[in-house]
C-alpha cells in the first residue's frame, strides 16, 4: 500500500507494519518519530496513514492523483538499481523495503519535521537515495551495500560535472555499476531509450559471437561452370560468396588472395577463361542499405550498403587535388578501380587559405557520382571515401582484374548473377576453389577498433543467414531474442539495424550494461570481446583521448558519434581495483561536440580515479 505526501513516497509493509519513507524531490531519507502502524484492516490502516501524515504537516496525494509528481519524482524512483516500482513489480509489497529506509513515525507530536530540501539542478540527483549518517545500509536489487562516504563523493562529482551550463539542453542517460559488487554507482536516465550511435554495435557483436561462435569464418567458393580443356575453360568462372567482410586492399591483402586463386586455377588447368566472371551474391537478399538510413550518408563510404560478396568494404578512396590557378577544375583520383562509379564532378580550385569543401551526392541504385564544391590552391590532397552502388559487381570487376594481372585471360565481362539469365547450374558446376576469411575474432577487432558500420550490418545479415532467413530483419530478431535472454527488458530496445547510423536506434543505458556485464561474466564471449574494444589513449577511436590520466591504457569502450549524439559504453577499473561497467549517452545537445566529449571523458576519468 502506497500514499504520495507532497514529495515523500510512504510504502506500508506488512510484515512489520511500518511506515516507511523515501524523499521523492531529493532523494534523501531524513528522521520522524518511531511508531508501527497497529494492525487494522486496510482501510483503517489507510485513514491512519493519512492521519500520520496530517499529523506531520505532509498534504496527501493519492497515488492516482499524483501527476504533478511523476517527472522527476518518478524518474528517481525508477532509475536506482533496484528501485521501488522495478523492486516492487518483481516481489509485491515487501520489496519496497529494500529499496528505502525504515522511518517508523510516532504519533501526533508538537515537533516540526524536517524541511524539504529544493529539487536540485544536477540531473544526477534525479535517481538515487544518498546515505547518511543514520542509514546502516541500503539494499539495492538483490545486493546489499554499505553505503561510504567515497562513493557518495563521487556521486556528488559526477552531478556537478553534468551540471555544467553548456550541457544544459542536451539529454544524458549515465549507468556505472560495479562488476564486483552488483551495486549501482551512478545512474541517470538509466531506463530512457536514447539514440546509440555506434554503440549499437555492442548489441550486435555480442549476439553475432553468442550466436557463431568466435571461430567462425566465412567461406567464398569458386565453380568452373564448363570443362577446362587445353587450358581453356569453356564456360563460366562463378563466385559464391556468403558475405565474408574482410577482403580488403589495405596491407596488399585482396592482392595476396586473388593471386593466390589465380595460382589455384592454373594448377587446375586453366590459362584462359572464355566466359564471364559471375558474382553469386544469393546468400543474403538485394537490401544491403539498413532501415532509416538518411538519404543524404548514402554517398559516403560508412552508409556502404552489404552484399554476400563484398571486396574492400563496397568503398572507394577520392584523391582530390587543386588545380594550377584558382578556377581550375579540381584533379580526382580514384582506387581502387572496378567500383562501377561514373564522376561528375564540378569541383573548382578555390583562392588559397579558404576552406575546402567537398559534397559528394549519389542517388540509391545509381552509379552517378555527383561532387560539388571547392579546394584551395596550394593545399594537400584531401581524401573522401564514397560507397559503390553494387558491391557485387565491384568484387568480379576487382577479380576479373587480378586473375587478367596475373596471366589468366578473361575474355569475357564481370557481371553480377541478377543480369544472369539463366543461372549457372550448381550442381553441374565443380568447385576449383574454396577461402575462408579470418575469424570472426579477427573481425570483430576491425568491428569494433575503427567502428565499421559494414562489418556490423554483414553481422546482422548473417544472423538472419544462419537462423534460414537472411534479411536483416531475420538477423535483428535474432539479436533481439538473444540479449532478451540475458535480461535486456523488451521495451529497452528498439533495433533499426546493427551499426546504430539509422536515428530510429533507440536503447536505454540499462541494456547495454545489462549486455556488457553478461559478456563479461561469460568465459566464452569475454575475452575476444574485451579485446576488441578501443583502450583509452592507445587505439582505435579512443587513441586521442584520456591521455596522460588514470583511464589511460585502463578503459575499454565502444565509441558512439553521430549528429547530436554521443556514446561511450564499456569499462573500467578504478584505482581501488573494482572492476566496473558503464554506459554514457548524450543526445540532442546544441553545445559542441567536443564539449560533449569531454564531459564523457570526465566521467570515465574520475571512476578510474575511484576508490573506496
């Protein structure tokens, strides 16, 4: 039984029949006299509980009626680890005593309670009750802490680092919990879903790893479709790939493969090929874009949309260059070829010193490149990676290339299976050729490193693959399903695809330190996963930052950045040895990014700082 007293949540227990009592505005537990509630009938302990009440001066809102109260006084309420409503949902009327402190009220006394506190500025303040000097401890969910004078200290830092001017417009949703313990450290706005970014990619990579295992690795075959005689294959070459993400031609690695299968086909025979190069790209389906993209990321090599064969992240590099005087056209280079792309471009050479500026504009399914704007006169080359239209047809295009380089001759075009009709016959096809990527162990260390939203999406893709169905809604229902298995409630994720660039990501802090903390305590997903995260101050996205502080070489977080929103999600370890998860998102701000970013900064800072 509940009763609302102006700021203050009164929970009848009935095992003891005391009236216990919890601060909604500052989250503070503070004295009144000692009496238990007499055992009476419902409604007779009702009418006494209000008695108590007007006794004390507190005006009594029923809980049906208390609207004005459900901002931030229910938000307090719901987001400590182990709240009244979580608790009592779960265990009915006697969890509410472990989340407040027993304050066993007197009868009528002449004595004036304490005063409210005012509602604080901090958001911080908004979630958690504060010891103090007459609380012996504080049951939080299943665990039971002592509350210290460290940790409500660092409660107080992070409050005021939040509570900065700049940040003021934005929305912040901040969970550290610790890993030893259970006990929830700090939490704001732990159960609002929020937009992610790339900390989407945690989800992903946890249920790719669960589901495939980290050894997995994807298998590209290659068929003679026709005989090979003198030399001669009189027919086909065909490609059947299965989605492997990581043939690229940094460190000559595309390079190395294709010669080795060039290799491959003359120790079979075959000198020339008097067909085409087929690209069977049938084991996913034709939407390689994920759902809610902006049109307007599309022409840029992170929205590259995936395909069953994929060669250099379905991407491209732009070299561009000013030209000799102001006015000239810009020079464009492009590697590697093969991408299918057609330029046009009206790039100009701007006067020296001013800003360069490249926008790049590409519709879906067209080829046409469209680049506009200016650079300045005696600068450096800038460089732009651009998407390809069909992945597909630029992995054939870059292998008709290679096998030609290395002294097979093709004499036919490369061609993706759709523009096939009919199709090259399987079963009378024989295999010449069978590559296994690295494994998804590899994979994920790119995944998560440099934040490749290819990776992530090809991730979701094979999901779908391997539960029959290989769309990306089979693959993100399959996530879904597995991190709810793990306790992420239904309603605190919203999956649109499984890099986090679609904006109708949405995820509350609480799942991604409910995932982070099962992946850490699971001795199969742990270790690979852990070491594919960037470490503060030494690499990946993260290698910028933290330097020269205690989270330096320490933190291992996912990184999360798009228009307005920031994310890191990870963990810790705080100069006490406590090892601990967190998750810190920010979303709709107007302030700088940059400001952004070093607010998050400081927060992981002062948890590696942290010791009790």
């Amino acid at each position: 039984m509940t009763w609302r007293a102006d700021g203050l949540e009164l929970f009848y227990v009935t095992e003891d029949r005391k009236l216990y009592a919890v601060d909604m505005h500052g989250g503070t537990r503070f004295g009144v006299r000692h009496a238990a509630l007499p055992t009476r009938p419902a409604r007779e302990r009702h009418q006494h509980a209000q008695e108590l009440c007007a006794c004390a001066r507190w005006p009594v809102v029923s809980r049906q009626h208390a609207a004005g109260h459900d901002g931030v006084a229910d938000q307090r309420r719901r987001q400590l680890d182990g709240g009244a409503e979580e608790v009592t949902r779960r265990t009915g009327l006697k969890a509410c005593a472990t989340v407040v402190v027993a304050l066993t009220v007197a009868a009528c006394a002449t004595t004036k309670p304490p005063a409210l506190p005012a509602p604080p500025g901090s958001p911080a303040a908004e979630v958690r009750l504060k010891p103090d000097a007459t609380t012996a401890e504080v049951t939080t969910a299943d665990v039971r802490v002592k509350p210290d004078a460290a940790t409500d200290r660092l409660r107080r830092d992070i409050d005021a680092i939040l509570a900065e001017p700049q940040l003021a417009h934005g929305y912040w949703g901040v969970l550290v919990r610790s890993l030893k313990t259970g006990e929830t450290l700090y939490a704001v706005n732990a159960r609002k879903l929020m937009m992610p970014a790339s900390n989407m990619k945690i989800v992903t990579l946890a249920a790719t790893a669960e589901r495939l295992g980290w050894d997995y690795t994807y298998e590209t075959k290659v068929f003679a479709a026709g005989p090979i005689e003198s030399g001669v294959l009189h027919g086909d070459l065909v490609v059947v790939g299965s989605g492997d993400p990581s043939l690229v031609v940094a460190d000559g690695m595309a390079e190395r493969v294709f010669a080795e299968w060039a290799e491959r086909l003359k120790s079979k025979g075959v000198r020339t090929i008097d067909g085409r190069i087929i690209g069977d790209d049938n084991a996913f389906d034709d939407d390689g874009l994920g759902f809610g993209w902006s049109w307007d990321d599309l022409p840029d090599g992170y929205a590259a949309g995936v395909s069953a064969l994929q060669f250099n992240e379905s991407q491209v590099r732009l070299t561009i260059g000013p030209g000799a005087a102001p006015g000239d056209p810009a020079s464009i280079a492009i590697a590697p070829d093969g991408s299918g792309l057609v330029i046009r471009s009206s790039l100009k050479t701007a006067a020296a010193n001013t800003p360069a500026l490249v926008v790049a504009h590409r519709f879906p399914g067209s080829s046409r490149l469209e680049l506009r704007g200016s650079i300045p006169l005696g600068s450096a080359p800038a460089v732009h990676t651009v998407s390809v239209d069909n992945p597909t047809l630029f992995f054939v295009n870059a292998l008709r290339a290679a096998l030609i380089a290395h002294g097979i001759d093709v004499r036919g075009p490369a061609v993706d299976i759709d523009e096939v009709t009919p199709e090259p016959s399987r079963e009378t096809a024989v295999p010449v050729i069978a590559y296994r990527s690295p494994p998804l162990s590899n994979i994920a260390t790119t995944l998560m490193k440099i934040s490749l939203n290819f990776d992530a999406e090809t991730m979701v893709k094979t999901l779908g693959l391997t539960r029959g169905t290989p769309t990306f809604a089979a693959g993100l229902a399959d996530a879904r399903s597995l991190v709810e298995g793990w306790g992420v409630a239904a309603s605190d994720l919203i999956i649109a695809d499984g890099s986090g660039l679609s904006r109708y990501n949405l995820i509350t802090p609480e799942a991604l330190v409910t995932i982070l903390t099962h992946v850490d305590r699971d001795d199969r997903l742990r270790g690979p996963f852990e070491a594919s995260l960037p470490i503060a101050g030494r690499d990946g996205t993260l290698s910028n930052r933290m330097k020269g502080t205690p989270a330096e070489g320490n933190a291992r977080a996912k990184t999360g950045s798009m228009s307005n929103v920031r994310g890191l999600s990870g963990y810790v370890t705080t100069a006490g040895g406590e090892p601990v998860v967190f998750s810190i998102l920010a979303n709709n701000f107007e302030t700088a990014p940059e400001t952004i970013t070093r607010t998050v900064d400081a927060i992981v800072v002062r948890l590696a700082e942290f010791r009790r």
